[in-house]
C-alpha cells in the first residue's frame, strides 16, 4: 500500500491559473495535445490503409521517434541558451507545417510511406526541441509548492486530449479517412502558437559564451551524478520498448477481433478517461514517497498488454486501458515535480534532455522489431512476454536507495504569484 502524507481539495491546485503566463502555456497545451490524441490512432489506419502491413506502421512511428532521440540532446542545450517560450512557439510553427503536409497528401491520395516516414523525422525534430523546455517554463511559471498541480493540470489536459482525440479521429477515419484527423492536428499546433506568443517573459542572457560541447557535458554531469534519475530513465527506456507490443499489435487485433478502427478508438478513448482520472488523483494527494509510489502504481501500466495478450473482449481490454492511463498520469506527475524540485533552473532542460532522450531511447528498436518478434512467436506470446517484463521493468528502479527514501517537500500554505523571468 502507498501512504500519503497530505492531500490537497482539487479546487487549490486551480490557484496556479490565477498566473498569466502560466494560464497561457497551459492553454496552449490543450490546444496541441488534443491534435496529439488525434494522430496517433490516425496515423495508424492511414499507413495500415496504404499498405497493410504493420512493419510499416512500426518503421513510420519508429521514424518520429528516432528523430526525437537524435535531436533531443541539442534541444536540451538550445532551451537553455534561449528564451523557452520561443523555442517552444518555433516548434509548433514547424509541426503545424510538417502535420498540414502530412494531411494534404493523404487527403489527396499523393501519399506513401515515405512522405509519411520523412514528415515524422520532422515532426520528432520539432517535438525534441519543444520538450526540454517544458519542465523548465512550468519551473519559471509557479512557486515550488505549486509545481505538482501545475504539472497535474498538464496532464489533466494531456489525459483530455486522449478522451476526446481518439474519439474525434476515429469518426474522422470512418467517415472522412485519416488525413483530416490529421489536418485538424496541424490547426491545433497553429493555435498552441498563438497561446504561446501572449507570454511575456523576462530574458536574462547569460554572462558567458554559448559552448555547445562544454554546456552538453555539463547536464551529462548533473544527470549522471544523481543515481535516481538514471535508474528511473533506464526503466523507462525498457518500459517504451516493451509498450511497443501494444501500441503496434494493439491496431492488428482491434482489426481481427473488435471490428476495425471503431474497437481501437473505445479502447483509446478508454485509456484517455483512465488519465483523466489519473491526473485528478495526482492534483489531490501527496505521496510522502513520491518516486516509490509512482514505480509501485506503475505495475497496473501492464495490464492492457496482457488483457490484449490474453484474447480478452474489447470492454475488458478497454477496462484495463482505464487502469494504465490512471497510472501513467499519475506516475508522469510525480515524476515531473520531483525533477523540476530538485534539479537547478540552470540545467533543467539539459537534464529534462537527456532524461527524455533516455526514456524513449529504446521505442525505436521495440518499434521496428515487434512485428517480426511476434512473426516468429506469434501475436498473442510477444504480447504476454511484454506484459510480465513490464511489470518486473517497473519495480526494478526501487532496488536504488534513494528511489525509496526521496521525501516530498513539505508545501507552504501560502501561495505567491512568482515573477514573470526565466
């Protein structure tokens, strides 16, 4: 059982809004995850539409993915030279570019693989330098005892977007086809934009001269000096790899078994309510472990895996995508803050870099080789093999002493609205 120390009525978590800057990434967020929810159920029956084949689909999300790796590390030190916000509204303007393309070919029937392959390397080159400036505006934006609501109400419109997104792509698939799901992805990228160009945030330049060398090595430091971060990253790299087996086979089954895009898109939009449910837990309690807490809840992450391993129905399946969105959000939440409170405003981003280059390091690999994994071993054996290591992947972190024993820091009862700098 996970103990907490303290709780929190949901409503005081809200008090972080009251922060103009804060109110405006936060409604940019909304606005492109809900495009996010969208595309990837999207994306998936336009290359299973093209050609049938799910390597294919592996190679495409492998594609986006790899390009996030490459490129994350330099994205890690850009955000810590520029202003974030602007690196940030920069990204977007590119993914609005890259996904519009993206839907005008498929909408047009112009389409093949490797347009789809090429636009999703721009895609993760993009992504890769959003991300790392993500914990650092949050960490700019609130006072350190609002950093978990703050980073609870992120993915409370992360876990939104997964509702409504898959919802919204599977009727678009069934009615329009895939493109327009997409298409309606760029225009959320172009009005997270707009959201981000209304931040007024002071820039500080540093004193001393940009070194890329220099600067990436010193996040290599502050990451590798922290034997907590690593262990948790290293699990999580294992964890994305093995997710592989669910995201790419999970549309082969929906296919066989639930009737085609319609079953995949409940049991998307399933998963989205269970990390709805996820982040308001995460607004409301306080571990007084929260790494120990967030690895122990992570164990139910296995369960639509096995669920779909075990041939289950659809509602069943769909029943345990509800426990592993509760989880994962919970689990990001922790996490994030945990970072963000422990980790200096100097190197965040390098860190958040290596940490998000270090967690996703693996799905490429997982991506591309699930399919002829489960071609020699069968669907249904790649699936429970995933599933059971995922569950002794997520504990392993805890074998680490300060995994177990890092405390929360105790919130003060008074919020502060911080400055406007970063």
């Amino acid at each position: 059982m996970v103990q907490a120390s303290s709780s929190a009525d949901p409503a005081s978590g809200l008090r972080v809004l009251r922060e103009r800057n804060f109110r405006w990434f936060f409604l940019a967020q909304c606005a492109s995850m809900l495009g996010d929810g969208m595309v990837a159920p999207a994306l998936a029956f336009a290359v299973l539409g093209l050609t049938g084949h799910v390597s294919d689909l592996g190679l495409v999300l492998a594609a986006g993915t790899a390009s996030q790796v490459l490129f994350m590390l330099v994205g890690g030190v850009i955000a810590d030279w520029l202003p974030r916000n602007a690196l940030m509204l920069g990204s977007d303007l590119l993914r609005t570019v890259s996904q519009g393309t993206m839907a005008v070919l498929l909408i047009t029937g112009s389409a093949r693989v490797w347009h789809l392959l090429l636009l999703q390397t721009v895609h993760g080159l993009a992504a890769a330098m959003f991300m790392p400036a993500v914990p650092g505006l949050i960490q700019t934006t609130t006072t350190p005892e609002q950093r978990q609501p703050a980073n609870a109400l992120r993915v409370l419109a992360m876990s939104g977007s997964l509702i409504v997104g898959p919802a919204l792509a599977g009727v678009l698939v069934v009615a329009v086809g895939p493109g327009w799901a997409i298409a309606a992805d760029a225009a959320t990228f172009a009005a997270s934009a707009a959201c981000l160009s209304r931040l007024k945030l002071r820039y500080t330049v540093r004193p001393r001269r940009y070194r890329f060398g220099r600067d990436l090595a010193e996040g290599w430091r502050e990451f590798r000096s922290r034997r907590w971060v690593w262990a948790v990253i290293a699990a999580a790299s294992v964890m994305n790899l093995l997710y592989a087996g669910y995201s790419v086979l999970g549309p082969a089954v929906s296919i066989r078994s639930f009737g085609g895009a319609g079953g995949w898109a409940i049991i998307s939009a399933t998963f989205g309510i269970g990390c709805l449910g996820g982040s308001i837990v995460a607004l409301c309690v306080r571990p007084r472990f929260p790494l120990r807490a967030a690895l122990i809840v992570m164990v139910a992450f296995a369960c639509p895996t096995l669920t779909l391993a075990a041939g289950l129905t659809v509602g069943v399946v769909a029943a345990a995508a509800f426990c592993g969105g509760m989880v994962l959000m919970v689990f990001n939440t922790l996490w994030e803050t945990t970072l963000q409170q422990h980790i200096p405003a100097t190197t965040l981003s390098r860190v958040s870099a290596y940490e998000w280059a270090g967690a996703v390091a693996c799905q490429p690999l997982g991506l591309v080789l699930v399919a002829p994994v489960a071609g020699r071993l069968g669907l249904h054996a790649t699936l429970w093999t995933a599933g059971a290591l995922q569950i002794l992947v997520a504990l392993s972190p805890l074998l680490v002493p300060e995994v177990r024993t890092m405390h929360s820091p105790t919130p003060k009862p008074v919020y502060t609205v911080p400055p406007s700098s970063v």
